[in-house]
C-alpha cells in the first residue's frame, strides 16, 4: 500500500475532524452539535450526491455496464448476510446474529460520502449510477437477514409477522428515499436550471462533511465502549470482515466495470456497515437483538477502519489488480 496516500488520507481535514470529534469526548468537553442541525447536514449531504449522480447519469448513455452494476451490487448485499450470519451465530444470538449480518450486507451513506471525498482529493471521478447502486444495496441485505432469523428455529415469532413491514421499511427509509428521490430529480432536471444550484450542491460540501464528521466521531468515541462485554470476538469481526469484503470487492469488480473511481466505490460499498437503516428495521424484525451490539460495531470500529486503513488499502488494490 502506497504509503503517500495513507498519510494523505490520515491528514484530510475531513478525517481530522473526524479525530477531534474524538477527542472532544474523550475529554468530556461540552462541544455538541444540535440535533436538528446533524439531520439536515446528514439530508444536505445525500441530496448532494443523489443530485449530482443523477446529472452525470442525465449525460451517460444506458449501457450494460450500468445494468451490471446493478445487479453486481444486489448480489455483494445478499452474499455477505448469508455467509457471516452463519459465522456470527456460532457465537451469539440468532437475533444478534442477524442484525449484525443485515447492518454488514448493507451500506453506510456517510462512509459512501466519505468516498466521494476521497476520489476528489485523487482528481478521479465516478459513474453516477453509483448512486443508485448505493441505493439498492439498502434492502437487500435487510430482507436477507430477515429471512434467516426466520429460517432458523430460535428466531422470535415476530420477525415472521412482521417481513411485510421490514420489506416496506427498506424501501421507504428517509436516506433511501432521499437519495433516491435527488437522483431522479437531477436526473431529468434542466441543465440549466441545474448549475444555478450548483455552489450549494457542489461548493460548500466538503465543509458540511467536516462538520458531520465531527458530530460522528462524537458520537463514535460514546459508543465504542459499549460493546466491550461481549469481547474480542466482535471486535475481531467488525475489524476483519469489513477488509476481507472491500479487498474481494475490489478485486473481482474488474469483472464489471474498468473505472477506477466505479471500482473503489463497489469495494467501499462492500465493505460499510449500515448504522442507520438496519438499526431501524431490526427494531421490528429482531426486537431482541441488542441494538448496543451491531450499533457500535458498524460506527465504533468498521466506520474509523475503512475511512483511515480501508480506503487507501482498497484503492492500491484497484490500482494494482
């Protein structure tokens, strides 16, 4: 790994700020970012990136690149859930065992927006029908992880009762939609009309990001410890399995797409943790899954792993393969 690019990414002032979200905890200092204001950061941010994605997708022709991206990304969100599901419940719960699956075959938009940043600093672009894969990598890993709670014989009756609703919820989530919505919105949007809005889609978000990333790792160093009970094996897992996914990932999308920026966002999609979407469904799917569990995991160790390690490791592997 080139180790230019690894100081490269650890000097970021978005990482850093990131770092001093840390610290600020970590000294119990009282600096706090309103909840009202981390929502609409968190909303800014996915209409950004669904607004553009949808513009370049308005300039790329339907192609069958496109259509196997698609898919590529379905099939990585229903493979992960089905094999680390059953490596998890060698050890916990079925209910734990699921969430954690579902929360690791789904993606972290904020990891995802983080990649972005990274490609920027790299002067490298990416398709924007990523952004829809991004999207679709939502749900299935969710529904997935549903199904094997419900296949295995310990798992609560609830969770049967209650699929049609999981499903629902996986669709209808506010990052799915919004994402999802600014996509197709920039995408049949006048070109135009489009640039007139360009300094709020484009200019200012680095400096939104920063801030965001500020409040996440706040809200990282509250949750890190809270886990700590159930041992190394969590820990192990929620380190290894992330890398294992995006260098795989990154590996084998050569088989789809030769972009550079289209290949790191496949491997950085495989190997986030959903720590917003999952949480929320597995409310009703596994109400005995212990949300102190697959939470901290996904923020606490994987999120930190793949924005510092992850992202330099997984881009010399596209580079280099």
């Amino acid at each position: 790994m080139d180790s230019h690019l690894l100081i490269s990414n650890l000097t970021n002032p978005t990482l850093l700020f990131f770092a001093l979200g840390i610290v600020a905890t970590a000294v119990k200092s009282d600096l706090e970012i309103p909840p009202t204001t981390s929502k609409f950061i968190s909303l800014y941010l996915l209409f950004s990136i669904g607004f553009k994605g949808g513009q370049e997708l308005a300039h790329s022709p339907f192609s069958s690149e496109i259509l196997y991206s698609l898919l590529f990304g379905l099939v990585i969100a229903a493979l992960i859930p089905l094999y680390t599901f059953f490596i998890l419940k060698r050890r916990l719960s079925t209910s734990d065992a699921g969430a954690i699956a579902a929360a690791y075959g789904s993606v972290s938009a904020v990891t995802f927006v983080s990649a972005v940043s990274f490609l920027e600093a790299q002067q490298l672009n990416f398709s924007g029908h990523m952004v829809a894969v991004m999207a679709l990598m939502e749900s299935p890993a969710i529904i997935v992880g549903v199904i094997l709670m419900m296949r295995t014989e310990t798992a609560p009756e609830e969770t049967q009762s209650n699929l049609r609703s999981i499903i629902q919820h996986s669709f209808t989530n506010g990052s799915v939609l919004m994402v999802l919505g600014s996509l197709l919105i920039g995408l049949i949007a006048d070109t135009k009309q489009a640039d007139g809005i360009k300094p709020f889609t484009t200019d200012i978000f680095k400096g939104f990001l920063a801030i965001f990333l500020l409040e996440m790792g706040m809200v990282t160093a509250r949750r890190f410890t809270a886990f700590t009970r159930y041992g190394r094996f969590v820990t192990v897992f929620a380190v290894l399995v992330p890398l294992l996914n995006g260098c795989l990932v990154a590996s084998a999308s050569h088989l789809v797409t030769e972009n550079v920026g289209n290949r790191f966002i496949f491997a950085i999609l495989a190997a986030s943790a959903s720590y917003i979407a999952v949480p929320a469904a597995m409310r009703l799917a596994a109400p005995k899954a212990d949300p102190g569990l697959y939470i901290p995991m996904a923020l606490g160790v994987t999120f930190p792993i793949n924005i510092t390690l992850g992202m330099p490791l997984y881009f010399a592997i596209v580079q280099h393969s």
